[in-house]
C-alpha cells in the first residue's frame, strides 16, 4: 500500500522544483529576432585602403532596447574589424550603446540602458579597409533581448 502522507507531499516538491527549474530557464535565455533589411553601412576615411576612419552603422531598431540587450551584425570581409570601438550613436532614450567590440568579422554592440525603438546611427572607429570592395554588405543583423521573461523583440 501507497503512504498518501509521503506521497502527496513529495509529488507537491515535485511541481516546486519543476517550476522552479523552468523559470530558471527562461530568465537566462536570449530571444533573438532579425531585423532591419534596410540597415546599411558608411565608410568615411577608411573606404581607402589601409586608412583610418569612422565607420557609421544605419539601422531600426524595432523594439525598445534594455541594458546589455545587443545589436549584433557580420561586416564585410574586406574590412578588418579587430580594433573597433564605439564612437556614438544617435537613438533616442536614456540609455546609450556601452561598447562595440568583435570576434571575426561579427561585431557585438552593447546597450547600457534604456534605448528607444527608432531609427538612427552607430558610429564605430577602429575599422580599416584591407582591400578595395564595391559595396559594403553587412549580413546576419539581430537584435538579441537579454531577458527572456519580456518579448520587447518583434
């Protein structure tokens, strides 16, 4: 015969746990959505081989940003993006982008607070041309939602 006494109790710790396991989950999870076909890339100086100069990331942001949400993207390959750093950018809110940095030709910019949805600019120094390109394609733009308990990503 069963001990409903141990039994029931047990199974109730169960569903504790199992809710307590799944919120874990989500709150650690990134959602992350594409975004901004029209996003684009200007080159000032530095669309010259070899020179320095800023470079100016166009793009929309759907959805309102938080503090360390992210804007990821892949630059093209004739652009070394090893020393990027942020410069400014021009969208609304309290907060700012914080960094921009990379791995490969993939950069990651970094919010520090509250950034309104909207269009406007990154401008990023650090970025030199190695060899002459027609065109400057950026690839695989995202908007990565550091918290998963709000879906503020379309």
């Amino acid at each position: 015969m069963i001990n409903k006494r141990i039994l029931l109790p047990a199974i109730g710790l169960g569903l504790i746990v199992l809710v307590a396991v799944a919120y874990f989950l989500m709150s650690g999870t990134t959602t992350q959505k594409t975004i901004d076909a029209s996003a684009s890339i200007t080159l000032s100086t530095n669309s010259v081989v070899g020179a320095a100069g800023d470079t100016t990331l166009t793009l929309t942001i759907a959805s309102a940003m938080t503090n360390t949400d992210t804007i990821v993207f892949t630059m093209p390959d004739n652009l070394d993006v090893s020393g990027v750093a942020f410069v400014s950018e021009t969208f609304a809110g309290a907060g700012t982008i914080s960094t921009c940095t990379s791995a490969g030709q993939v950069i990651t910019c970094t919010a520090n607070g509250a950034i309104t949805a909207g269009r406007g600019n990154i401008v990023m120094s650090g970025i030199v041309a190695k060899y002459a390109a027609t065109g400057q394609t950026i690839t695989s733009l995202t908007v990565n939602d550091m918290d998963a308990e709000e879906t503020r990503i379309p």
